[in-house]
C-alpha cells in the first residue's frame, strides 16, 4: 500500500459522496445497529453511518493510515471508535471475542486496494465478525473501471519502468467466489446481489487533478523510486487534456463492484 495524506484525501472526495445516497439505500441498517466500516479513510461516510445508527449503535472505522485516522477522528460522533490496520489483518486485530459482534460488515472504495491473492481472506473475515442474519456489503473498483484514466496512467508508468493497473478491478464472478467462499449468501435473500454498475462520474480540470494527485498517482508511485516520482506526476498531468470526454468535459467513468451478501442464519 502507498502512503496517503489524510487532509488532501478528505478534500477529494466529493465525487464518492455523490453517490452515498445510492449506496445506502441499498443497505440494510437500522438505528442500534453495531457497523464495521473496513477502510473508513478520513472517516467522512463513517460519520454518516454513526449519525443513522444514532447513540444506541456503534461505528467502528478501520484503517491503515495513521493520517486518515487522524482526519476521521476530527469529525468523528461520541458512537464512533477506529482501529489502525490494514484490513488484511482483521483476524488479528479484532480476535475471536469480536466474533459475530456486528450487525453491517462494509466496506467503500477500498477493497480494489487489497491484492487478489489476500480478497478471499478479507471477505472470511468479514463474515465472522457480523452476526448470523447480518450483512457484509461493498463498493469498490471493478473491472472496466476508470478505462481513459488508467491506460494513461499506464502508459506514463511504463515510461518510467514502473507497474501497470496497481489495483485489484475484479469481475462480479470472481468475487462470487470470494463470497461463496467466505460461508456468506449473496443470493437467497431477494436483496443480496453482486454485480457491475457503470458510472459518470462528474469532475473539472481542478477536481480531477485534485482526484489524480490525491488518491491515484501515488498507487504507481509506490512502486517506483522516489527520484522519478516528480517527473512521474509532471508526466501524467502534462496528458490531462487526453482525459476529455467527446462531449469535451472532463466527467471519468467509473465501474463499480458492487455486492451485498448475507451470513446465514
């Protein structure tokens, strides 16, 4: 995983909020419900879901980043608490006294970071910690997703001896498996589903930088040395003009993975 700066994250983030309300609505929480939000970054949506499940629930941010906690903790509600750790880690940091202790597993923009090879071990994990009857949902990047951004970003890696697609954009079949694999249901109860949703996603010049510098660039960068990495992201934002739309905007789309699966009864 790259470093993050929390604070130029948190500015970011306003092409995710627009979509929160699509995101919820296919949620099942309730008020009191205990949620674990996996990789709650600066904690700005976690927030949200301390507020619905009101002071009789409990929010639990996880996060690697010791600057995302910081900025999640800022705005942070008296229902809410945070564990620093990768979400590969889960087993360890939140042991078998914290099994079946959540009513919501859920995790946003997140899990295209974990590498393919640790997503079945995330999702088993997941599913110990909710409840029998509870719900692990998730949205993260799929397959297909931001195509114009990441042949670009691509393309100028190469230049520098650098990786392709430093993210896990994994079909809806494969993380069938993940879930099936795991002991959750993603298909008896009429609300589950796993699935891709294509997305406009609306940025200018400003914001789209701000996205590119904040949450996209250092994902190659931590693959390469540190004495490039200025030439790296001159390189990349020399091209943003390419990143227009035919319509001329600078709108990006974005495919989701998209999933809610529930722990048997």
């Amino acid at each position: 995983m790259p470093s993050w700066d929390g604070s130029a994250y948190a500015a970011n983030t306003a092409h995710h909020r627009a979509f929160d309300d699509a995101f919820l609505t296919a949620t099942p929480i309730e008020p009191g419900d205990r949620v674990l939000d996996l990789g709650c970054g600066s904690g700005d949506f976690t927030a949200t879901l301390a507020e619905l499940v009101g002071d009789e629930g409990h929010a639990v941010g996880v996060d690697a980043q010791p600057s995302m906690l910081d900025e999640a903790h800022r705005r942070a509600r008296p229902n809410q608490s945070f564990v620093l750790a990768p979400v590969q880690r889960l087993d360890e940091v939140l042991g078998a006294e914290h099994d079946a202790s959540f009513d919501v597993a859920l995790s946003r923009a997140v899990l295209h970071w974990v590498p393919e090879a640790d997503q079945a071990g995330v999702y088993r994990s997941a599913a110990r910690l909710v409840r029998p009857g509870g719900w692990v949902r998730v949205e993260c990047g799929g397959a297909g997703n931001i195509p114009a951004a990441l042949a670009l970003l691509d393309d100028v890696s190469a230049g520098f001896g650098g990786p392709s697609c430093p993210w896990t954009f994994a079909t809806p079949s494969a993380a069938l498996d993940w879930v099936e694999q795991a002991g959750l249901d993603p298909v008896s109860d009429p609300r589950c589903f796993v699935r891709g949703v294509a997305q406009r996603r609306a940025f200018d010049e400003t914001s789209l930088l701000g996205w590119l510098r904040s949450q996209t660039m250092h994902a190659y960068e931590a693959s390469l040395p540190p004495a490039v990495h200025a030439d790296f992201r001159a390189a990349v934002e020399a091209r943003l003009p390419e990143l227009r739309r035919h319509d001329g905007t600078y709108d990006q789309t974005w495919v989701r993975l998209d999933l809610l699966a529930r722990r048997p009864a």
